[in-house]
C-alpha cells in the first residue's frame, strides 16, 4: 500500500513538473510551416510565437477569469505584444549566432543538472526524470538542450547590454537632497481691505486689452437644448397595492436584523497547551501582566485575537464562562476550536427585538419602491414600442401623466434634476442634433428618453455685453497690483528688522520642517515653490486672488544624505533607475540590430497562428 501511494504522489509531481514545462514545447503550433519571417540569417520560429501567444492568453484568462477570443486579442494588441517579443528575442538570437556567442557544454550541463525539475527527492538530478518529462513535454533532450543553451546565451548577452547602465551617485545624491530638503518660514496675509490708494477707473483702452486677454472668461459654453421624457418609480407609487403578507414575508426574512441575541465583544488568545494558557492567566491574575502584553509577546495585534460581537453559541464550550461574566473582565484557560484559549470580554450588547409594527411603513415603503422599479421596467417595451412606430416624446406623455416632459438648455457642469445621474451625463455627451431618442434606464430604477433640439456653440460675448464684468475683473487685479506695490513697500524695513509682521498689525503664521509637497492653507498654490526658490532671510510679496502673501525664509534644513532611511532610499532609487536604463539600453540596441539585419514576416503564416486560437 505505500509503496502504491508512494508511486502515485512521484506521479502528481512529475505531472506538475510537465505543466511547468509547457513553454518547451508541450503545446506546439500543428502546421508544416517552420517560421513566421526571418531576422538577418536567422528565422523567427512559428511554434515559438505559437507558444508566446498562447502564454499571452493564458496570462490573461488567470488574471481576469476569461477567455479572450483571438479577435479581441488582436485589437487589445496582445497579439502585437507577443510577437514583438518573439522578434525582440530572436534579434538576440541572430546576433549571438553573428558574433560566434554561446555558452558551453559544462555550463549548459551544470544548468540542467541545477534545475528542480529534473531532481529526485533526494534533491539531485535523475536522468531517468529528466528523459520522461522531456518526452511527455514533446521534446527530445537535444531539442531542450538547444532552447535552454539558445536562452542561457540571451541572457549572456542581455547582461552584457544592461550592466552598463549604471548612474553615478551624485545622481542619487541629487535628487534625494532636492526632495528632502526642509525649510522654516513665516508668512502673514495682506487683503485687499489693507489697500491705501485708490484704484483709478479704466479707461475704454484698459477694458479691450483686457478683455482681449482673457477670452475664456467671456465665452458662452455650448449649449443643447433638450426636450426629456422621464418616468420616475415614485410617479407609480401610488398605483402599487402592497399586500400585508408581502410585507409580513420580507419581516421574516431579516429576522436576524430585527432579532438579534445577547451578544459579547469578545478577544481571544489562544494556547498551544492548557499549562501555557495558565501560566498566562496566572500572570494576568497577579497583575504581572495584562491582556494586551500577552497578545504583543506573541509578535499579535489586538486586531489578530478580535472576534467580534459574537453569540454565546458562536463560542462553542467557551460561551458559558464568557456570558458568566456580568461586566468585562477576562477568564480563561477554556477551551476552544483551536485549543485552549484565554478570552477578554469588553462589551455586553443587550439582545434586541424589533417588532413588526415598528418597522412596518418602512418595510412598505421599501417593497412598493421595489414594485415600482419594476413597473417601471415592464413600460420599456411598451415605450420602445411606440417610438419605433414614430412617437415623439410629446406623444409619449400626452396620454401617460406619469411621465414628465422637460424642456431646458444644458451646459456642462449641470448637476441637477435629471442632470444629476451619471447615465444622463453619458448620453447627453453622446447625443447629437436629430438623434434618434433611445430609452435609457437609470441606477435608481427609472428610465429617460432624451432628444437635442438645437446646439448653439461656443461663443465669445461682445464686449458691450460684458462691459460690467469686464470693469469689475479689471478693477480688482488692479488693486491687487496696488496692494501688491504697498506690501512691496514694506520689505525695506522688515529686511532691516525695523518692524515685523505682528509689529505692522499682521497675523504672523510661522511653518516649520516644510517638503517641496506640502500644502499651506490660505496662501496662493504656487508659495511653496516660490520658499523653495529662495534663500535664507530673503523676503517676498507673492499675489493670491484676494490678497497678497508677505513670506519670509527663515532657514533652510538640508536633506541628510548618511542617514540609514537615506541611504535605503537612494540605493533602492539607483537600483529601480538602473533597471529602468537597462531596459532602454536593451530596447535600443536590439531596434539597432533590426534595422541593421532587417525583418522580413509572414503575414499568412502569422494569421493561420491565429486560426489556431478561438
């Protein structure tokens, strides 16, 4: 018997082993021809892109549980991805082949010998393993041997390309002290009601430029104009009878929301023996130790041993020492499903009881809404019906007053009324002038048929139509630009230590320890990289849209660069960016070794591949 059960587990690993195997060659394209095209000398072996594709879709069929047809395949551009990188390998291949590269018999060897697949329990090679699974994968050692000796020396080659890139480390360094270093500063707001001149009013010349200057302020967004049928399920509400025993029904199906048990917020510590649970207990008892203690000893969190609120037969054996205890406390050793455990109780919840009566309108309420949605959907046949025989909108509601008919102009940026579901927003997008309404059904259970009468495009006002805005616009930047000359004004005696920001009667804000990143309320978006421009004691007046900004660099806190999260940081950066120009170095010279030997393909070899595929 166990010599039978021995055999069968050999059996299932080496059917695992095969299954490892596949991309050597257990799924081959089943047509006479050899190749898809040739690079230089060298050809671009059909059953290689065969096997790449069908990697391709066996990749995406675990990833998202599907099965991808080749059409579909084809314009997601998986197809080009795995052809590419046939290309891509076989370009490798024939400069290797070019050049006289190749690895050796005793490296190959050493490889073979090295892989799991090929090893026997007592970790070593088995030749016996490796002849079956070779021949139950379709390959003969000589032709394993070539795809294995054919990569090994890629990758020789692909070494030789990306161990070039490397950066110096005053690259690093560089980057690492522009994102982390800190600066102090000061600032205080200066609004406009702190404005001592006057502003003078703009004369005809002012107002043209301005507004010559700032088009998009003065231009009307397009605008549809839109004729909406739309039924809504309350509009049917009062044409639903709910019956007593419908609402009874649901009742009883959420008998467990109405009707909850006793309950208890309950931790649980478990034991892998009944003398370690009461040692711990002991400790706890004595007050040597406490609960929380326990749980960090064994490298938990409280969050690890949390149960819940949980009911007194959810505990198992554990429940009638636990619903014992009358306030939170702690018992234990006591058993549980996975041994002997020490529980903490935190919370007692009353049992709660909600009777019918209680929550009858509601529950009603609920189940006629349901019944409406649903009245709502039988209508769209019926509707559709009728559109197709030429009903316009207006017809459609002449005869049926639950369904509103709106009229309105909408814009961008329009958020309510039937404007505020996203189903709309959709199709008002995607609708035209002179489109055929469509019945569209919305998330909440209603349905809308949309028509656009007319589009009026975008369109630049005249002036003298926005004569007054232009003024007001023109007038407040103006002032702005006076506030921003009298903050100016300021910074002689500030520079000097005159006078300071709470001397003149300002609110002075101090920042501390400040990143390029952050985020200061109340002050114009760009000041954080305008302090970051400047240099220890200067001052500067930065404009906002209601005032102006006073700032002063107060000191400047360099990045540490010796520092161990430093130095994690830099060499993980250099690792990822030497990787990332690798790649690019990898990708350039194989594009140089293509243009330089040139590709020819197949075109008709390459679609009967893709015949191969459902």
């Amino acid at each position: 018997m166990a010599s039978k059960t021995s055999k069968i587990f050999v059996w299932i690993i080496l059917a695992l082993v095969i299954v490892g195997l596949v991309g050597f060659g257990s799924q081959n394209f089943g047509g006479s021809v050899r190749s898809i095209g040739t690079i230089g000398d060298t050809e671009i072996e059909a059953n290689r892109y065969f096997q790449e594709l069908n990697s391709s879709l066996n990749a995406f069929r675990a990833q998202t549980g599907q099965q991808l047809p080749i059409a579909q395949a084809e314009a997601f551009g998986l197809t080009a991805q795995a052809l590419q990188r046939v290309i891509d390998s076989t370009t490798l291949d024939n400069e290797a082949a070019r050049i006289g590269l190749s690895v050796g018999d005793d490296t190959l060897r050493r490889q073979v010998m090295r892989m799991q697949e090929f090893q026997a329990a007592d970790g070593k090679f088995n030749s016996e393993t490796y002849e079956f699974v070779l021949q139950q994968s379709n390959l003969t050692p000589a032709e394993f041997e070539e795809n294995l000796r054919a990569d090994m020396t890629r990758a020789v080659l692909q070494t030789a390309i990306t161990r070039a890139a490397s950066t110096a480390p005053v690259f690093a360094d560089t980057l690492y002290a522009f994102a982390r270093e800190k600066r102090d500063f000061t600032w205080a707001k200066l609004d406009l009601s702190a404005l001592e001149a006057t502003p003078p009013a703009p004369t005809d010349a002012d107002l043209q430029t301005y507004y010559e200057e700032n088009p998009a302020d003065y231009t009307l967004p397009e605008i549809k104009k839109v004729t909406v049928a739309w039924l809504r399920p309350e509009a049917l509400l009062d044409a639903v009878d709910v019956d007593e025993a419908d609402i009874r029904a649901l009742y009883d199906s959420r008998a467990a929301q109405y009707n909850q048990p006793e309950r208890r917020l309950v931790e649980r510590l478990v034991f892998a023996s009944e003398d370690e649970a009461r040692a711990a207990m002991d400790a706890i008892t004595s007050g040597e130790k406490d609960f929380p203690a326990l749980v960090a000893e064994r490298g938990l969190t409280l969050s690890d041993v949390d149960l819940g609120d949980v009911t007194k037969s959810g505990l198992g054996d554990a429940g009638d020492a636990i619903f014992a205890l009358t306030e939170p406390g702690i018992v234990g050793p006591v058993p549980s499903l996975l041994g002997p455990a020490i529980f903490r109780m935190n919370a007692v919840l009353a049992a709660q009881s909600t009777p019918f009566e209680d929550v009858k309108d509601e529950l009603r309420a609920e189940f006629a809404g349901d019944m409406a949605r649903r009245a709502v959907a039988d209508r769209i046949t019926e509707l559709e019906d009728d559109m197709a025989g030429g009903a316009t909108l207006e017809d459609l509601t002449q005869n049926r007053g639950e369904i509103d008919l709106i009229k309105f102009d909408w814009q961008a940026g329009m958020d309510d009324g039937i404007a505020a579901y996203d189903e709309f927003q959709t199709a008002i997008a995607e609708t035209g002038e002179g489109d055929f309404p469509e019945i569209i059904t919305l998330d909440d259970g209603g349905l809308f048929a949309l028509r656009v009468d007319q589009i009026d495009p975008p369109r630049l006002q005249d002036l003298d139509e926005v004569k007054d805005a232009v003024t007001a616009a023109w007038t407040h930047d103006k002032r702005l630009e006076l506030l921003a000359e009298q903050a100016r004004g300021l910074l002689p005696i500030l520079q000097q230590g005159d006078e300071s920001l709470s001397s003149l009667g300002l609110t002075e804000i101090a920042e501390t320890g400040q990143t390029r990143d952050a985020v200061i309320d109340g002050t114009p978006p760009e000041m954080v990289v305008d302090v970051f421009s400047m240099q220890e004691n200067d001052w500067a007046v930065l404009e906002d849209v209601d005032g102006v900004v006073l700032v002063h660099l107060d000191r400047i806190f360099p990045a540490d660069q010796t520092g161990e999260e430093a130095v994690a940081a830099k060499a993980a950066f250099t690792q990822q960016i030497n990787q990332e120009i690798g790649l690019d170095y990898q990708s350039a010279f194989t594009r140089a070794l293509q243009a330089d030997a040139g590709i020819t393909l197949d075109q008709a070899v390459i679609t009967a591949i893709h015949r191969q595929f459902p």
